[in-house]
C-alpha cells in the first residue's frame, strides 16, 4: 500500500492514493487534519467489516453510521488514549449479530483498529435504541 502526500503551501497537504483518489488534509482550513482523518479510516475500516460480516442481512439494514470520539495525549505527541465508538444501525438485525460483527471487526479484521495504541469502546444503537452486548 502506497499513498502520496504532497503540500499544498501553509498546514495543506493532498494525499493521493494509486489509484488517483485524493483527500485534503489541512488543520486551519477546508480540509480534514490528520487525526480526524485516522477516526475516519477507523470508521471506514470497521463499516466495511461490519457489513462483510452482516451480509445475510444487507437486504434489512437501512443505514450504517460510525460515530468516533477521540480523547486526545495533552501533550506532543497527541496521540489518541481512547476512542469511543458509536454504530448506528436501523433495521431488522439482532444485536447479538451486531455486536459479533463489532467484536470481529475490532478483534480480528480491522487493520486501523488493531494499529491504533488506544484504548476502544464500543456502544450500539440499533433503531434508535441502544443495545447493550448480550455477552457481557
């Protein structure tokens, strides 16, 4: 895997990526900065498990959201000490299912996840609805 980040003058730098898709990163302006660009890749990364792993279910589920909160080092580096994790999911799934997407994708396939040194809370909202995991 390989990206390209070239700057842009100032804080501004565009990743580009093989294939030509490109993201801005950019603190102080239009674009997102870096750490908010690893809970987006957190996010993405663990979306894409969850529905790999709900695909009997894809037909039911309505909307997918991932909320990430980052609490932050206070001093450099800033790296993340904790993230909280918010899925949203409407549909008709069960929230043992939901949650053993949650649990492999953080255990087993998300590669963000498993390269973070932070420490990963989970919450699932299914409906509107917060769902506690059945295994606890």
């Amino acid at each position: 895997m390989e990206v390209s980040t070239k700057w842009e003058g100032n804080m501004a730098y565009t990743m580009t990526n093989k294939t030509g898709n490109t993201m801005h990163l950019d603190p102080n302006g239009d674009g997102v900065s870096p750490m908010e660009a690893v809970l987006g890749g957190l996010a993405g990364c663990m979306g894409i498990d969850i529905m790999m792993v709900l695909k009997p279910y894809a037909d039911k589920i309505e909307r997918l959201e991932i909320d990430t909160d980052g609490d932050r080092n206070e001093e450099a580096p800033k790296f993340f000490k904790s993230v909280a994790i918010t899925i949203h999911l409407d549909g008709d799934v069960p929230a043992s299912r939901i949650w053993r997407a949650v649990k492999l994708s953080d255990e087993k396939y998300c590669s963000v996840a498993n390269s973070l040194n932070a420490d990963l809370s989970y919450k699932v909202v299914l409906n509107g609805e917060e769902v506690e995991d059945p295994k606890k």
